[in-house]
C-alpha cells in the first residue's frame, strides 16, 4: 500500500473521468491534497469512526464525498490499508472531454472559474453523495485513468487550504500538490 502523500502527487496529471447519463466528462488532475491517519488534525478522521468518515476506514481504491458548509460536495479517493483513515481531496481539474456539459452544471462563463476549486469541480462534473463509497477502480461512474501527456510540469507542494481549524503541525504540513503555473490550480 502507498504513502497517501505519494499517492496524492501520482494523481497529478491523470485523468479523471465522471459518466452519468450517457455522457463522459473529464479532466487532468492538476491539484490534491493528502489527508492522512490519525495523527493529522485537519484529516476528518483524526477523532476516530464516525458515520460522516466510515468510508475513509475501509479500503483503498472507493470514493469519499462529504458536504461542505452544507452547500459543496467534496471529492476525495481513500488510499490507504483499511482502519487506517487516509484520503486524497482532488481540488482542481483541466477541464478535457464534456466542457459544454460543465458549464451547463456550473453556470459561469469563464473556463478556467470552471473547475479551479473542489467545490467547482464536483458541481461541475455532478459528483454528489450518491458516489459516496462506490470503488474508483471499476470503471463504473467515477475513475482515473493514465493518459500520455507532457511531464514537462513541476509538481509544487504548500500547506493545504481551509484547515485553520487544525494543530499548528497538521497546518505547517506541505501536504498540498499542484503543477505550477496551471491556470486551474485554486486560487
């Protein structure tokens, strides 16, 4: 089993693929953020099992969707050994196949507010409680896959964003993955 952190930057420039109604969206990975075991504050599941984290308790490879501030849903995929709560929140996508579909779910104009931050990205690729618990890895309405694109990116890693609520050391923790420069990386 892999190190969340690890994980988190070899998700940076894959694809991710959503399929619902007949139709396919997707983007590349362009920023994440690595929430692991019990030791991190800022991870849900720092505090133990509760109904809201139980997926982030079970195996890797299945999807974990919250809502946040009652109005945005979160994307994260689990990634490490069962009872060991670890996740990777996708926060932002480049926008590939199904842009037209994206705009129609967010409603803006402008193509790089599309999917710039996670809450963007789930409305914009309809990501709702409903895939809570499903499995990544079967292909079935939410994936990854690998795709051929440059590496000629840097990967930059910054504490990660909205954990105020977390212990100075869980704050401090470079745990936020981002390829530089990429006008879809959150602001």
């Amino acid at each position: 089993m892999n190190d969340t952190r690890q994980v988190a930057k070899g998700l940076i420039g894959k694809l991710l693929v959503r399929e619902y109604d007949g139709r396919r969206l997707s983007g590349i990975i362009v920023e994440v953020e690595a929430y692991r075991g019990f030791d991190d504050t800022a991870s849900h599941a720092h505090k133990g099992l509760t109904e809201r984290c139980k997926v982030m308790f079970g195996d890797a490879g299945h999807v974990y969707v919250y809502l946040t501030y009652g109005v945005h849903f979160m994307l994260n995929l689990v990634t490490e050994k069962k009872y060991f709560p670890s996740a990777v929140l996708v926060r932002a996508i480049e926008p590939k196949e199904g842009v037209e579909d994206m705009f129609k779910n967010r409603n803006v104009e402008v193509k790089y507010d599309l999917t710039n931050g996670p809450g963007k990205l789930t409305k914009a690729l309809n990501i709702k409680k409903n895939l809570n618990g499903k499995s990544i890895t079967s292909r079935k309405s939410l994936w990854v896959e690998k795709i051929d694109i440059s590496k000629d990116f840097i990967i930059e890693s910054a504490p990660r964003i909205g954990i105020d609520y977390a212990e100075e050391r869980s704050r401090n923790q470079k745990w936020r993955f981002f390829i530089k420069g990429n006008k879809y990386v959150s602001k």
